[in-house]
C-alpha cells in the first residue's frame, strides 16, 4: 500500500497537480474572502453582532462553508484527478484485478483525499488570518484550542464529501454525469435539495422524526461549522459532527470498494 501511495503522491507531483491546486485554492479563498470582507457580511456590517463569529475563523467559515461549500470542493482535487486519469487510462480494469490491490487502492485514495482536506482547510484558516491584518477590519481574538477543533471537524467533513464523491464517481464510471453529480455535492446543493424534500415530507405528515434525519447528512454538520466557533461549545454538537462524517466515510469506502470489483469482472 505505501508503494501504491508513493506511487500516486509521484503522479500528482510530475503532473504539477501537487503544485497547482493549493496555489488555486489560495487564490479562490482569497478572492472569496475579499468579497465578504467587501459585502460586510461577515463583519457584522449587515447585521447584528450576535449573528456572527468576529474572529478569522468566521471569515474562513463563510468562505469555506457559505452559499456554495467552497472548502469541500477545493479538498477534493487531488483525489478527483487521479481517479480520472486511472479510468480513463484503463488502469482500474488491468492492475486492480486482485482484492487486495483493489482495498490499498481505495485506502491510498482515501489518504490523498484526508491530505487534501488537511491542506484545503490549512490554506483557508491562513488566507482569513492573513485578509484582516491590515487592520481595516476589527477581528476578535480567537482560542487557540477552538480554533484547532474547528479545524479538525472541518477537515473531517471534507474527507466525508471527498469519500462520497469517490463513491459516486466510481458508481458512474468516470462520465460527465459524475463530474456533475460531485461537483453538485461538494458544493452542497445535493445536500440543500435533500434537507428541501425531508422538509416537504415533514409538511406533507411525515412527522419531525423525518426532519431529524437531516442531521445524519453531511450538509447538517458543514451548516454547523459554517457558525464558525459558536457552535462548538454546545453539548453533543462536536460530537454529531465528528460521528456522521466518519460514517459516511466508512459507508462510502465499501460502496467504492465494492464498485471497484465490477471493473474487472
């Protein structure tokens, strides 16, 4: 497995992939930020002062989490651009024949995809550190201790959306309606169209246990984390965004496992 991962880690760096895409993110954190430092929004400009986190946390969390889930797209790039390239050279069907190589395959899939969380997020939490510090906008002091637990939780929902796309992208074969469907999903209107139709179904007499479900997506916890540090210290919420991510995960990694065998059937 570390060969595979080696292997895959030499392909992103030949490819200038390994470059390319966090000096990309930078530049559309950077741009994003400036816009909500410029709409106000984020500053409290627009609105009351409870209704929003005054660190850079709270910048970083509307810029990642806002409108469109800039942070779980960005994260997924690495792993996206390998799994193309293995499709559409072939290499799923000739070198994955056996299920051991098939499982290493998906773990060094899954490692890539947690990096690029890691480092999607790393880059975000230094651009909206960075935006503020001409001291035209007042930004609060944040903890220290809270600001590493946001980080975490974020990279983990990141890691959740790229484990779904990668699930996704191998049910559909690689086509354009993959790229489609991920890219709806970690932009999160697929998760906006779900909690709209358990909402209707909850109208229509479904009950509010129907509503409930909504927190088990994994749009419920990025809406969490785009409160930035609020959120944090409310009894059981770090916990239900640390579990459901991690079991989307586990659920994602054996569907694209077991994707994966029909390749070379």
């Amino acid at each position: 497995m570390l060969n595979m991962l080696r292997s895959e880690i030499y392909r992103l760096w030949k490819s200038g992939a390994l470059v390319a895409f966090p000096i990309a993110a930078a530049i559309v954190f950077a741009l994003s930020g400036m816009a909500e430092i410029m709409d106000g929004a984020w500053s409290g400009r627009a609105g009351s002062g409870d209704l929003y986190d005054p660190t850079f946390v709270g910048l970083a969390s509307a810029v990642g989490f806002g409108n469109v889930f800039l942070l779980p797209l960005v994260s997924c790039g690495w792993m996206v651009w390998l799994l193309d390239s293995d499709i559409k050279t072939g290499a799923l069907k000739t070198v994955f024949v056996t299920s051991r190589a098939r499982a290493h395959y998906i773990v060094a899939a899954l490692i890539i995809c947690c990096a690029g969380a890691v480092v999607a997020t790393a880059i975000l939490l230094a651009v909206c550190a960075w935006l503020p510090a001409d001291g035209t906008i007042e930004v609060a002091p944040a903890d220290a201790g809270l600001v590493a637990q946001w980080a975490v939780l974020a990279a983990l929902v990141c890691a959740c959306f790229g484990s779904i796309a990668l699930g996704i992208y191998l049910l559909c074969g690689g086509s354009r309606a993959a790229w489609c469907v991920v890219i709806l999903l970690c932009c999160g209107v697929l998760g906006k169209v779900a909690m709209a139709v358990l909402a209707l179904a909850t109208v229509a007499g479904g009950g509010e246990e129907v509503l409930e479900l909504a927190t088990l997506l994994p749009s419920a916890s990025a809406y969490v984390l785009k409160g930035g540090l609020r959120y944090l210290a409310v009894d059981g919420v770090m916990f239900k965004v640390a579990f459901y991510p991690v079991f989307w995960i586990t659920v994602s990694s054996i569907a694209a496992y077991a994707r994966m065998r029909r390749f070379v059937v």
